[in-house]
C-alpha cells in the first residue's frame, strides 16, 4: 500500500474520493452510536446486516496472525474462531438474519489453505431441522471474515433455534448461536 503523504492524485475528484468514503464511514459510525445510544437494538441490527454481504474478505495477512498468536511456538495448523454472532438474534416468519464468523490460521505452510467439511445446522426443539455439508471447505491463512445469509421459511414456528457451525478437518470449529422466531 502506498504511504498517503507519496499518493499523486490524479483528479481532483480522486483526491476528495477518500475523504467521501471517511465521511460516509463516519456517518454510518455515528447513525449505529445514535441508534444503540436511543435503544434501537432492532434497527442497529437492519443497518449492520445491510452493510453486510454474503461471502469472505481477508482482514489481516498471514505474517500479522502469526506474529499475533505467536504461530512459530504453536502446533500447526492452528486456528482461532475469533467472533461468531447473528444479526438480528430475533427474527420473522420468512425472515432473514446474517451469520458472521472471525477466524485466523496459521497453516504449515505460509500459503497453505486447510480443507475439511463445513457442516450447517438449525436445530429446533432438540431437533435437527436442517444439515448442510459442504465438502472440500478451504480455510485460508490469515484473518479472514466469512458472512452467510439464512432466509428463514414462512411457516417456521415461534420460538427459540440454534445454528450450529463444524468444521470436521486437521483442525476444529464447533459452534453453536441461538436466535428466536418471534411473529411480532
């Protein structure tokens, strides 16, 4: 990345284009702080889902988790399941809710992805409502954020569900996050 006291803009247009896009991150900081501050958990919840989108972006490069987590003196693979949350925790009949995990590797090799299965369920009343296994699942070095969307169907009952989350390969995720169907 180039060091912004050395970028030549090359517009005047490009040279405001990121003070828009730190104001807009601005706005959109001070619009969650008002809406936590007035107790709009719900409404909180719509603007975070919304500037969310299905799929994973690398947050940090291999060599600054393993300086984090100090991978040279660990056994590898190792993982780290950072953060998992889902956003709203309440939702409708044929809603929807995001389902966000954090995690950081550090593989063997600083290159190397780490393949297992990934398998999904919702769990209702005990039961196992729905698995998803998707073989061949990569986990990749560094720090990475994965988002997922689940659509919910219209006739799901009310009451209170799990998602579980397990990666069966060289290395372990099991989690498990609770979320309410609610019809108002």
């Amino acid at each position: 990345m180039d060091h912004p006291a050395l970028a030549v803009p090359r517009s005047r247009a490009a040279a405001r284009a990121p003070q828009r896009g730190l104001l807009l991150r601005s706005a959109a900081a001070a619009l969650a702080a008002l809406l936590l501050a007035s107790g709009c958990a719900g409404a909180l919840a719509g603007v975070k889902r919304a500037w969310r989108s299905p799929g994973e972006r690398l947050l940090d490069l291999p060599a600054a988790v393993v300086q984090e987590y100090g991978c040279e003196r660990r056994q590898l693979p190792f993982l780290a399941l950072e953060h998992a949350e889902l956003v709203p925790t309440r939702v409708k009949p044929g809603g929807e809710f995001n389902h966000r995990m954090i995690y950081a590797l550090c593989p063997v090799d600083t290159t190397e992805v780490v393949r297992g299965t990934l398998v999904t369920r919702i769990r209702f009343k005990g039961r196992e409502l729905v698995a998803e296994r998707t073989p061949g699942y990569e986990l990749k070095p560094g720090r990475w954020v994965v988002d997922a969307f689940v659509q919910l169907p219209p006739t799901a009952e009310e009451g209170i569900y799990a998602l579980e989350l397990e990666f069966q390969g060289p290395v372990r995720i099991l989690q498990s996050l609770t979320f309410a169907v609610e019809r108002s």
